[in-house]
C-alpha cells in the first residue's frame, strides 16, 4: 500500500498499522515532498520524495494531503498510478467526485475506486472514530479493507457522503473510550455517547433530528457520537 503525504494522520494511520501486524512496513511506500518525517522513517516503511513512485507500487493508496494540496498530489500520481488501485481520501471536506475530477480519466476507462474516510485526531493513540463514505464504483471489497485498515486507529463506520462534513466539524473530539483488545473485528464499539443512567427507553442516542435513532443502527453511531461530542482539545 502507498500513503501520499507524512504528516500527523500519516503517522497515526502507519502506526496503528504496523504496530498491530495489519500490514508489513516493508510492504509500505510513503512519500512527502521534504522526505517523511522521524516518526513515519521510524516505522520501518519505504519512503521517498516521489509520489508517483508511491502509486505505481501501490494497491491501495491513501492520500493524506492537506486539502489545498490534494490537487497538485494527484496532479503528481498521474501516469503512475494503477486503474485497479483503491483510492483513499482522509482530506477533509474534498468530496469523492472532486478527487474523481482532479485523478482524471484512469486508463483502459476503469472508473477510480475511491473511498473517503474522515478520522478524528484521537486516531494517532488508536481511539479514533472514522466515519467512512463509499464512492460509487467502490465495491463491499473495497469497504471491508478500507474499514480493517482504519479499525488499526479506531473505530469504523459507514455513512453517506452527505454526513462526512459532520465528522469533519468533530474531528479534533477527544477519544471516545478505553481501547479494546483482541481482533481487530472486536473493537468497533456499540456503546453511545455519555448515555442517560436511567431506562433503557432512555438510551436513545442524544443526537437530533435523523440521528436520533443511530443507537439501533451502527450506520449512523459514528456520526452521531461526533456531533454530540461538543468538548474539544486544546
Ligand atoms: N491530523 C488529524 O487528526 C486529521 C484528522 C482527520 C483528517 N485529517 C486530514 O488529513 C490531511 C492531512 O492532515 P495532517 O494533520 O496529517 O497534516 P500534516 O501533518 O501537515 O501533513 C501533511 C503532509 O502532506 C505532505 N505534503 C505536502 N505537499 C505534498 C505533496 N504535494 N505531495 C505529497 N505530500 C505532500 C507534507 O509533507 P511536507 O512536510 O514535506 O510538506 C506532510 O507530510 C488533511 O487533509 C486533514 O484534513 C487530519
């Protein structure tokens, strides 16, 4: 797999990865523009000042570019980068049809595969909680690695595309709860957010409006529990 861009949710991402066995360092290119940083050179991955030689060894590459770089990385993998290849976008707020535009046509008219995830920055110390929102060609494939991947940092749940703005708003929200050991398809959580002592009528999740019954149905518990969280780091 490739990762474009070695900065701080590089890093957690790498970390989580490596450090749990879900992938092998040496099987891992990532590439930043002044040479990855400590941290990421640290995990043992392949690293490089080209992206394009990211992508072309690449059956997943995610993209971890600030947004108004995400342009120019894609500019940068052009060429390189395989038809097969899923993309991943974790650059907030750059909807999957915008990534679509700026990767171009793919060779041989195979659509993009892409897939965009929004973490929140308690994913650097493995409690994150990503939402994740599935391009129109990704395939239920394509979404079960793309949520192993992020199980490595948190938490994974689906949700449309439309909500992904929410986790946005709600990524520097602090962890959600201890992390949990054992396989990595035991750590997504069905515990709602600071839920009411009392009934069980009154666990209903403390979201409003379309959420409020995201308790029932893990789709929605993520975005839920991020626009509940109005705490923030410092
Ligand atoms: N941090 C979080 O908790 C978090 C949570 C959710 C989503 N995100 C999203 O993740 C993205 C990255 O955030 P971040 O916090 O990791 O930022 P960051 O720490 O500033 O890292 C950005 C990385 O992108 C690299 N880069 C810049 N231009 C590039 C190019 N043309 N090609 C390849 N790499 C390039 C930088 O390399 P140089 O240092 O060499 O310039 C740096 O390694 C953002 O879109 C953000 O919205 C972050």
């Amino acid at each position: 797999m490739g990762v474009i861009g070695a900065g701080n949710i590089a890093t957690a991402i790498l970390r989580g990865l490596v450090s749990q066995g879900v992938v092998s360092a040496a099987n891992v290119w990532c590439s930043s523009p002044s040479g990855p940083r400590r941290p990421i050179v640290e995990l043992g991955v392949r690293t490089t000042r080209d992206n394009a030689e990211v992508a072309k060894n690449a059956d997943v590459l995610i993209f971890a570019v600030k947004p108004y770089i995400l342009s120019s990385a894609c500019d940068s993998v052009k060429g390189a980068l395989k038809p097969s290849t899923l993309v991943v976008s974790v650059s907030a707020g750059i909807s999957i049809a915008q990534t679509s535009t700026m990767l171009g046509a793919p060779g041989g008219g195979t659509p993009w595969r892409i897939i965009r995830v929004m973490p929140n920055t308690p994913a650097s110390v493995g409690l994150g909680a990503s939402a994740m929102c599935l391009g129109p060609f990704a395939t239920p494939g394509d979404s079960e690695l793309v949520s192993r991947l992020f199980q490595a940092v948190g938490t994974v749940d689906v949700v449309a595309e439309a909500m992904m703005d929410g986790a946005r708003g709600a990524a520097h929200t602090p962890p959600r709860g201890p992390p949990r050991t054992g396989s990595l398809g035991s750590r997504t959580s069905h515990t709602p957010p600071r839920p009411p002592p009392s009934s069980q009528a009154s666990r209903a999740c403390p979201a409003p409006g379309p959420l409020t019954c995201a308790c029932s149905s893990r789709r929605l518990q993520t975005a839920a529990l991020l626009r509940a969280s109005p705490a923030r780091l410092p």
